[in-house]
C-alpha cells in the first residue's frame, strides 16, 4: 500500500501547472483548516468561511480555487469530490489538491502529509459528520478569519490516525477497513482529554 507523503516532498516531483487565483488570507487559512481536516462539504466552508454571505459567494470562491467554472485557471488549490448520502442526497465534499496541501504547509508552520489515496464514498460522509466537530471548534465568537494556529486542541484526521483493528493488528489501514476509532482531542482549557467514538464501514452504527 502507498503511504502518504509530506506536501514538500510531493511538490518538488511536479512540475508547475500554471498560475492560479490569487490567494486571499481566507483563502489560506481556508486551505490550513481542509488540510486539517481532510474533507469539508460545501456548507461547513459557508458556515465557517462566508458567514453572512450567500452560498453562491461562497460556491463561487470554491469555483475559482477549483479552477472550475469558465474562469477556471490552471493552477487548482482544491478539489471536489461528489457523493451521495445514506439518505439520497448530493453533496459537494472540498480537499486540497498538491498545491493546496503546499499552501497549507506554510499556514500551519508544521510538516503536511498528503494522503496517497481518497477514502470510499461511503466512509466519506461519516468524516463529514465528524468534522462539523471541528468545524464548530473553530468558528470564532468574533469576525476574525477561523484559523488552525488560534486553535487550543490538536486535531488528528480520522484517514491518518494509527489505529488498532479487534484482530490486534495496528493501521494505517484504508479506512473503510477500520472497525472503530476512538480520536483525542489535546484540549489546553480542559483537565481530562476527551475521546471521540466514531464507527467505519462495518455495519456498526457510529
């Protein structure tokens, strides 16, 4: 299996795509939150992103970054992933592409391993569900843009957390092979770590 990779170690194998939008400091700390997190759907990027702004604001900025729409660039910062949900729905999911995770590296100050595979579609919506977690962590009390850095807890991604199957045998796995997770939270604010239960693809309900 294809492990991941660090994005400076990705970035100096490629070659140069073009040039790209001009990255705002939303932009960025925007890329530093889906690096932390992996996955976020279109309405946790509104919500924490473009509060007060309308979602076609919002699906317009992705757009640019995606280098979608007709003014597309060539120089893309995220990537759309679509899928549907357990209850029929559609949903536009973002994560970085190489370029992005490289921005992200510089936001976050700290080394940022790429992912060598997406998870199924099926596992991506209990990340999703996850991250409103992490989504609501982050929203500010104030206008100030989210950031990671302001963050007071370490927020480790469930498709590279090392995890232990029941059969004893420890991960990386591809996550749709993972039985259950329990994710800590390093909070600063509170005197005992609390842990997160969330159930994969076994049939187990999460």
């Amino acid at each position: 299996m294809e492990s991941s990779t660090s994005a400076s170690e990705r970035a100096q194998t490629g070659k140069g795509a073009g040039r790209g939008p001009r990255l705002t400091n939303r932009d960025r700390q925007l890329l530093g939150v889906l690096a932390t997190a992996r996955y976020l759907c279109s309405e946790q990027i509104h919500r924490l992103f473009f509060p007060g702004r309308t979602e076609a604001a919002c699906r317009g900025r992705l757009f640019l970054l995606g280098g979608l729409g007709k003014q597309g660039k060539p120089l893309a910062y995220v990537r759309r992933l679509r899928f549907r949900s357990f209850e029929g729905q559609w949903f536009s999911v973002w994560t970085p592409t190489l370029q992005g995770y490289c921005i992200a590296q510089g936001v976050l100050g700290t080394e940022v391993k790429v992912p060598a595979y997406d998870v199924s579609a099926n596992f991506l919506e209990h990340s999703i569900r996850l991250n409103d977690l992490l989504v609501s962590l982050l929203q500010p009390s104030d206008k100030r843009i989210p950031t990671v850095a302001r963050a007071r807890f370490r927020w480790v991604a469930s498709d590279s957390a090392r995890l232990r199957r029941r059969d004893g045998v420890t991960g990386p796995f591809p996550p749709e092979r993972l039985l259950s997770k329990r994710l800590p939270l390093a909070c600063e604010s509170l005197s005992k770590r609390p842990t997160l239960e969330h159930w994969s693809l076994s049939g187990l309900s999460h």
